[in-house]
C-alpha cells in the first residue's frame, strides 16, 4: 500500500485494536490526544474537589498547593480510570510502529537496488 493510500485509511471501531496498515498519523495524533485531554481534564476536576472541601473543613487552600496535589493524585487514579483509553493508544501506537516498520522493509531493498546502480 503506497502512502497515498495510507493517509486515506478509515480508522478502526472504538471497541478493536488498530491493525498494522490501517494506522494514520492522524489517527495516532487523536488517539495520544483524547487521552492527554482526560488525563488533564481529571487534574481539574480532581483540583476543583480540593477547592472545594477546603472550606468546608475550615482551611483556605490556595490554588498551587490544590494543583499540586491534583496532578499527585490524578497520575495513579488515571491509570485505573482511563485504562480502556491507555491500551487503546498502546495499541494505537504498536500498530503504526509495525506499519512503520514494514514499510521500511518493503522500501529498504529498493533503495540499495538504487545505490548499486549508481
């Protein structure tokens, strides 16, 4: 498949891993990209619940210290919460390494048929 063709790719279902030659750049970008996007949208939450319960136990929390701890906290709860969204950027990413890789190999002899003939 040429790369012309790639780039016209249809990205697979949500609930099947990504096969080697059906992954876009695009697709990878997207994938990396709603999981990063979660990822920060739990810190905000996660810093928003510290904010919030300040007060009610009586102590003012300033914004840093509650971002801090967000990020402390959001970075393992993330692992469990979004994992169905990390594998399938695992699989995202194994996918077009693999493309990857194999379109190297296909295009690898036709360039030393090149070089000899130079």
């Amino acid at each position: 498949m040429g790369i012309s063709a790639m780039r016209h790719t249809h990205a697979p279902d949500a609930g099947s891993s990504p096969q080697p030659g059906s992954v876009t750049t695009r697709h990878l970008v997207q994938a990396i990209g709603v999981y990063a996007i979660a990822r920060l949208l739990l810190v905000a939450v996660v810093a928003a619940a510290i904010m919030a319960v300040g007060p009610l136990i009586g102590r003012d929390v300033d914004f840093f210290i509650a971002a801090v701890f967000a990020v402390l906290i959001s970075m393992p709860l993330s692992l469990a919460v979004f994992a169905a969204q990390r594998k399938k950027v695992n699989a995202t990413i194994a996918a077009f390494d693999a493309q990857r890789t194999a379109s190297a190999a296909r295009t690898s002899p036709q360039f030393r048929k090149a070089d000899r003939r130079s």
